[in-house]
C-alpha cells in the first residue's frame, strides 16, 4: 500500500528517537552512523567543557555583553600567500590559521594590549570549529582531512622544563584540569589526544615568567614541536622579541602584534559603552583629550586594558570622568595609576549591608579590599609566580610561623578529652573487671587509640602512593555514592607500579596480624581488624581518593568543596572501620569481652584515626592558613567567597584550580603598595631591532652591590661562596689551554632530599603521642627524627670524597664521577645545561652538569641518567651556578650547546674599572650613562675663561 501511495520518509541527521506513526508494510531499513571513535569522543567532551569554561571566564571579564572594542593587529605569516594582513575579526584570523602548514602562531603587544583576551576568543572560535566539523562528520557530510585541534589555555607557570617534557606536562594538567574525560583504551585520554595531535595548546604569559625561565621554556617548546604540532603562545613584544636575538623563538611561527588603538576608536567605544548618566561627562572630557592627542590621557587610552578600566571605574556616579582633568597628571603612568585605583571601588562599591550574611556578594568595604588584595599580590610578586593557590596560603610566613604551636595547642585540646574519656570509662569498667582493674582497661584504650593513629597514618600514604598524588596538591575528587564508577576511576588512575607500594603499606600489617591469628586461642579480633582495617578501609579511601569523573573543567571552589567533603567522608565511613577494627579486641577477649568494653575501644580507635585523616588533610592547612591571616588582618574571614566575588568583577580569573589576577599589571600595582614591587622596566619606546655593533660592548659591570660591600645575608653568603671558581676551591685543580679544559677533584656528597620525609614522619610522631597526653615522647620524637635526618647528612658527608673529572677538547668531552666514566664526541650531544639532578626520579634539591645526546647516539652508563634524557656530567651546588672558569671553557668548546642559566648574577670583582670620558661639547643638551653605576661620578665643566685654547695648552 505504500508503494502504491508512493510514501517514502527519509531522515537524515541527528535524533534522540525517530518514531514512525502508521501501519507499516514491508521492511524498515535504517542506516545508522558508525561508532563515533573513543579518541573523538574525548576530543568533543574536551571541546565542550573547553567552550564553557572560557565562556563563563568572557562573562566575567564583561566582554561577551559590552559592546567590542576594536583592537587591529598586524599579522606576519611565514608564507607567500600570507604575507602580511591587517584585520580585528576572529573568524578570519582563525581561516588563516588553520590554512598554515606549520600552525603555529606568537602573540605579541605591549602590556595590556588584549593578547590573553585574543587567545581566549581564538580558543572559543577553534572550539566552535572543531563541535561543527564533527557534527558534520558525524551526518556524513564529510569534513576538512585535516582535524580541528581542540585548543585548551593554560600558563606557563606551573611547568618546570628541568622536570617534565613539554608534552607529558600538556597531558597532566588536561588530566587534572578535566578528570572526567571519556576514556581511551580504559586510562585518561590526555596522553592519547597529545600523541594524536587533537590539542592545540594555548599558552598564555610567557613575559611574566623570570628571564631564565622565558628562554629555557621557549627552547624546550620549539625543541618538542614536531612537524604537525600546532602551538599558539602570547608574550610581550619586548621579552619575545630579546630572546628571538638570543636564538630562543618559535620555528616557522606566524607573529601576530598588537597595534595601538587609535583615539577615534577609544572614543567611540567609550562613548557606546557608558551608562546614560555619565555619558555626558564622558563626551566633555574625550573632546578635551582630542585637543591634546600628545597627552597623557591620550596616550593611555590606546591600550585596551587601561579604557576597560576607565569604563568600569567611571560607570557610574559618585565616579567622574571629568576628574581625569582636574588632577594634574605628569605622566602616562600616572594616569594608569590612577585608573588602577578606581578598579577596587568600582567591583566593590558603598552599598547597605545585607544582614542576612557576613559579606553578602558585592557587599565587601573596597578599602579593605584594596588591603586585602594588595597583600594577596605582594605574596605573589615576592614568590615570583601568577597563580593564587589556595593550598599554597599555608607556605606563607605568618602561618609556617604558626604551624607548631598550633599543631601542639589542637594536640593539647584532644589530649585533654582523651584523658577525660580513658578515666571514665577506666573507673566504670575497674570494678568489672576480673583482673588488672583500672590499669586494664586505661592501657586498652591506650592502645585501641594509637591503633587508630597508626592506621590512619598509613591509609593516609597508601593512598597517596596509590594515585601518585603530589604531596600538598589538591584534585576534585569522584562522587563517593556512586561507588562503581568511583572504584573504576581509581583503577584507571593507577598504575602497576604505585599499585604495589600502596598493597605494601596494607599488606604488611595484615600478614603480621595473620601471623598473630595463627597462633592465638580467639582469632576473631584479629580476623575483624584485617578485614576491616586493611581491607575495606583502604578500598573505601580509594573510592573517596578517586579523581572525579565530570567532565567539566576544575575551579578552586570545587576542588575545595572535594577536600572538605573527602575529609569529613573518611571521618564518617574509613575511621569508622578502623574503630570496629580496634573494638574487635574488647568484644572478643579471652577472659570474656563486653559490648562496653569494645564500644569504648571501637570510638577511641575512631577517635585517632579521625585526629590523623582530619589534621593530615589539606582542608586542615587551609583553615589554618586562613585563619592566621584572617586574624593578622591579611584576609577575609570568608576568602574564598571574596575571590569569587572579585572574579565575577572581573579583577581575577580562573585558571584550573587557580586563580589569577586579570592582568600582571594590576597585581604590580597592587603589589608596590606592599613594598613588594617587582623590578620592572620603565617604559619604553616600542620594541626595535637594535643597531649593528660596531665595537666591543664594555665589560658588563655586576648587577648587586659593590665589590667592597659584604653579603647582607647568609643566603647571599653562600651564594658568593658557590660562584667562586673551580680552580679556587680546596681538593681540586684545573688546567686550560687552546686545546683543552681539564678539572679533577674530590667532591663530597650533600644529602637534601631525605628532609620532607623525615618532617613527615616527625609531624605523625608528634600527633600520634600528644594526642594520648605523651608530651615527653612527642618531644623526643621529635628531636629523634631532626636528630636522624642530620645524621644522614652527617654520614653521607663524612663517606670518601667522591672522586670528579671533566676534560673537554674540540672533539669530545669526557666525565666521571665516583667509579662511573663516560666519554661523549660532540657531534653526538645536543644540549649542555645545568639542571636539577633527578636520581632514580626523586629530587636530589641539587644542581649539576647535564648532557644531553641526539636521539640515536651512544648514551652513557645508567648511573649516569637524570631525567627527560638528561645525563649527569658534574655535581655543583643547591643553587643554579655554574663557576666562571668551568663556564668559559663550555662556552669554547660546547659552543652554541651550551645553555648557561641566564639569571646567574656575574661574580663580584672588585678589579673592573670602567671610565667613559667626552671631551667636547654635547650639543644635544646633555651627556646619558645608561647602566649600573658603582663608585663616583666625576662631572668636569671646561673653563669659560679657556675657550678658544688648544687642549694642548695645558
């Protein structure tokens, strides 16, 4: 009948359900779309929480509402056929981006001139492009053979190139940032869409790194790009365009810099953006500022981040525009100044207090604002780093200052409730007791109690282990009521490895209280204790430890509310195993057990195992930390709140786990009024390439204090002390020639990295005693493990001096240290630097000579190896250092191999004089010396009275 009525549905696209109404004769073909691969599932679940989370961040910047400011950029590609354009439209810079055979593309303008904004509305356009190609793949409408990387903005901040390849460090923080992927072959598909090339990493704030930093992270980036890597990196055009001399740039990257905006188009944005009561007052004043182009308030107009914070800082009265021309302002900075000021009370302005809540939103007094974040950016600037950790607030002085004293007063409280609770319970149960009386019953719950610590000290580490956790870093973790999908994270998150340390920590302890059982009269306390302590305890803080299965993007609100409800969890659930475990032994006794008996047990040994999970956790050091400062008056009580309510104005942003102030610039404004600023470079002229030389540069003078000043502290000291060379230092001797560099010494070994596991254990000492009121054996812990750990550093220094070569020559370089030698030609080594000193991946906190050879070519003996194919050459010291001896002969004979740590002040020597001298006259109004100036300066003006003498008259 259908036939002979001609009906004939197709469908084609995407449906949840296709329901077909009528009687149906015949049969029903459906085609239906291959399975979409594991690999592009990941890379659209990718792109998704990629497209929300940096849509929320535009909303909070007020960028995606307000009307755009037109910012024009110059964009130099590297082909023929993209010579050079001119534009501001995203669409268009992305179509040229994704034509280029090498997609790789360098971001540069001056400070506050949109560079992170444009990767953000890049990273937004390539994530549309990448759901619209698959969607179109997915209807079989074919699509570019060439995918859409999924573009993910991360700072440079937390890679550290001594440590991590460039790629395996791309994996992690998309692992840690986005847990919840779908996964490829049953683990984490971050490692797989890197292999595959389907990232596209945008890396912003390569200028805010240290200037060692910047060069080395820019050569590693280059070195790990491949032929079809794709990469995006913003920076400032004065840092990129001095290491771009310097060697340090990008292979084959299209440019793209910043232009200045131009008056007319400030002044229509300003005018189109502002609210109708001041836009009048705005009109006047931009007429005024048109009649002075040249002036400051012209000239700070053209950047775009200063005319966002003139429309936020004037949006609304008491705020006037017209201000700007009744101060006098003597300089562009001036003005910026100004307008960073006005930023704080515009997010926070003067509004009734909500009595509903401590600080209702926007409800926060800009003064202390203004303190508050200015405190927040002091100690960011001082730790030379842009990411606000909140896990990181417990390192700050105040609260290391306050971390004993108060780790000893909660330690006094317990102690105190302990011994309350052991005696009233001791003294109920004494007359009851067939035998031992109170002493029984006092010693039991003794015992029941570290029971409890113990058990939770080594849960605490098994699952630390188990996930490979970084000690004092926090992860969103996976919901515990969904207990399969939790225990199918944390079987994905493991490895092999890992897996049999953390099964020591447990095993051991249930094969020794299986040995027990075998040879006791009663084994169900011992059978009760393993199967709830070493058996259900551990997988249920698994289930808890696992990372979280959302796909979504991390925040520091989240990943805070994981800790927290992670700590309380273990309380409620894995500490209550624990206290069964330890009541076991009160309920099964062979004189006869009670059921009081075991219930005071059982809630001692919960009773220590919650003190050690709550007091280990990383929610303890965060109320901690905010309280110290809370009551020093640094913080808010409510911080986390205060940070989210100066994201949603716009002054933070988030970043992962982190947050960030929106611009560097505002957190070295904030900063200076700490008296924490940053060295910064006085503004310049926009960056030019320099003029060719024409003679010898002058000796480069030092950059700290005179020669004849001493070290103003011990640091500085021992700084002086590493920078001397080899040849002066006892034990060694060193011989250079034309043709050859040869040191040989007896070097003893410093034994560093033995501390943080040594105070590990001391802080569980000391919990685990001052909780049961032991004060003595908590202190004598204590002095035991700082007794222990120096001893090491004793023995290891007072082992044979360590036996040391290195010779160099044109042809090759050969090393030994202790029995192992090594000998390298140089045609076979690719890089030469001083790096951290990985030993069987462990941090050794030392600094030493590394090589690195090609791929493919002969490596030295496995003793040898550090990290990321680095091999060790010559132990040096704590420091990045490297003799000027030793570093002249690498710069010989390594040549352009060589790598010297950039930020290594020269060695002081009082022996450099340096006299500029002018004879004439300086027409041009005045005579400059730029430079650091050490000693006097000595200004002759010629005789009026001599003009017209031949200087050799006398």
């Amino acid at each position: 009948m259908a036939d002979e009525l001609g009906i004939h549905n197709v469908m084609r696209g995407t449906a949840e359900y296709v329901l077909q109404i009528g009687h149906v004769h015949g049969d029903v073909t459906v085609h239906l779309p291959p399975a979409a691969d594991p690999v592009e599932r990941a890379a659209s679940a990718l792109a998704r929480s990629i497209r929300v989370q940096w849509a929320a961040e535009l909303n909070a910047w007020d960028l995606a509402s307000a009307e755009p400011l037109s910012v024009r950029w110059t964009a130099h590609w590297p082909t023929a056929r993209h010579a050079a354009a001119h534009g501001d439209r995203i669409a268009t810079v992305v179509d040229d981006f994704l034509t280029l055979r090498h997609r790789r593309l360098v971001v540069l303008g001056g400070p506050g001139a949109g560079k992170s904004t444009l990767a953000v509305l890049l990273a937004l356009e390539l994530t549309d492009r990448c759901l619209s190609a698959r969607r179109a793949r997915h209807d079989g409408e074919g699509g570019d053979t060439r995918p859409v990387p999924v573009p993910v903005v991360l700072t440079l901040e937390s890679w550290d190139p001594h440590r991590e390849h460039f790629h395996v460090w791309l994996a992690r923080r998309i692992a840690e940032e986005h847990p919840g992927l779908p996964p490829v072959d049953g683990r984490h598909p971050a490692a797989r869409l890197v292999q595959d090339r389907r990232v596209l990493p945008v890396l912003d704030g390569l200028d805010e790194l240290p200037e060692h930093r910047r060069s080395l992270v820019v050569r590693e980036i280059d070195r790990a790009l491949g032929e079809q890597d794709a990469v995006v990196l913003t920076s400032r055009t004065r840092e990129y365009r001095t290491g771009e001399e310097a060697g340090d740039a990008i292979a084959r990257a299209a440019v793209m810099e910043a232009q200045p905006v131009g008056l007319p188009e400030a002044t229509a944005y300003l005018l189109r953006s502002a609210a109708p009561q001041v836009r009048r007052n705005w009109k006047l004043l931009l007429d005024a500022v048109d009649q002075e182009p040249d002036g400051p308030i012209a000239r700070t107009l053209t950047s775009p981040l200063m005319i966002w914070l003139a429309r936020r800082g004037f949006a609304a009265p008491p705020a006037d525009p017209l201000e700007l021309l009744r101060l006098p302002f003597p300089s562009r900075e001036a003005v910026e100044s100004h307008l960073l000021d006005l930023i704080i009370p515009a997010v926070f302005p003067r509004q009734p207090h909500a009595p509903d809540r401590l600080h209702a939103p926007k409800q926060w007094d800009a003064r202390r604002s203004g303190h508050w974040l200015a405190y927040l950016a002091g100690r960011l600037t001082a730790r030379r780093t842009t990411e606000l950790a909140w896990w990181d607030l417990h390192r700050s002085a105040l609260v290391r200052a306050s971390m004993l004293p108060t780790l000893l007063l909660v330690c006094l409280m317990l102690s105190k409730v302990v011994s309350a609770g052991v005696g009233w319970f001791a003294a109920g149960q004494a007359d009851t007791s067939r035998f031992g009386g109170e002493w029984l019953h006092t010693w039991g719950l003794e015992l029941a109690l570290s029971g409890g610590l113990l058990h939770g000290m080594a849960l605490w580490i098994a699952v630390d282990v188990w996930f490979g956790f970084r000690r004092g870093q926090p992860r969103r973790r996976a919901n515990p009521f969904r207990i399969g999908a939790a225990l199918r994270s944390a079987g994905r998150a493991a490895s092999v490895g890992r897996a049999l340390k953390a099964s020591a920590v447990i095993v051991v302890p249930a094969a020794f209280f299986t040995f027990l059982v075998s040879g006791t009269h009663d084994p169900r306390p011992y059978v009760v204790m393993i199967i709830c302590s070493t058996v259900l305890a551990p997988l249920l803080m698994a289930t808890l430890a696992a990372p979280s299965d959302t796909e979504d993007a991390s925040t520091p609100d989240e990943v805070l509310a994981s800790e927290r409800t992670a700590a309380w969890l273990s309380v409620c659930t894995v500490a209550v195993l624990i206290g069964i475990g330890q009541g076991a032994h009160g309920w099964y006794r062979q004189n006869g057990g009670s059921f009081d008996a075991g219930m005071a047990r059982a809630v001692a040994g919960w009773f220590g195992a919650s003190v050690m999970l709550l007091l280990m956790s990383l929610w303890s050091r965060w109320l901690l930390a905010k309280g110290c400062l809370a009551i020093a008056g640094r913080v808010p009580w409510s911080l986390m709140e205060f940070l989210r309510d100066a994201h949603h104005g716009g002054l933070l942003q988030r970043s992962g786990g982190v947050y960030r102030f929106r611009h560097l610039r505002l957190q070295e404004h904030l900063a200076a009024k700490t008296g924490r600023a940053a060295p910064r470079v006085p503004a310049q002229a926009p960056w030019q390439q320099p003029p060719p030389r024409t003679r010898p540069e002058p000796a480069t003078l030092p950059s700290t204090a005179s020669g004849a000043a001493a070290p103003s502290t011990i640091r500085d000291a021992l700084a002086e002390a590493e920078r001397a060379p080899l040849s002066s230092l006892k034990h060694w001797s060193v011989h250079t020639d034309e043709h050859m560099f040869r040191a040989e010494g007896r070097g003893r070994r410093i034994a560093l990295g033995h501390w943080p596991v040594v105070m590990f254990f001391a802080v569980m000492t000391v919990i685990r005693s001052a909780v049961n009121g032991n004060w003595l054996p908590a202190l004598a812990g204590l002095l035991f493990w700082c007794f222990f750990g120096t001893l090491i550093m004793v023995v290891v220094w007072l082992l044979p001096p360590q036996r040391q070569e290195l010779c160099m020559t044109t042809a090759y370089i050969e090393f030994r240290v202790g029995r192992g030698r090594a000998r390298l030609a140089w045609a076979d080594v690719r890089d030469v630097a001083v790096r951290k000193y990985i030993r069987r991946k462990r941090d050794t906190k030392l600094y030493a000579l590394h090589v690195r050879p090609h791929p493919g070519a002969p490596q030295p003996a496995r003793s040898f190896r550090s990290s990321d194919g680095w091999f060790l050459v010559l132990p040096l010291s704590t420091r990045e250092v490297v003799p000027p001896d030793l570093a002249a002969a690498l710069r010989r004979f390594a040549g352009a191999r060589w790598r010297p740590p950039v930020d290594i002040a020269p060695p002081r020597s009082p022996h450099i004089t340096i006299r500029n001298e002018i004879s004439g006259q300086a027409h041009a109004g005045g005579v400059i010396q730029a430079g650091y100036v050490h000693g006097d300066i000595t200004s002759g003006r010629p005789d009026p009275r001599a003009a017209g003498r031949d200087p050799g008259d006398g």
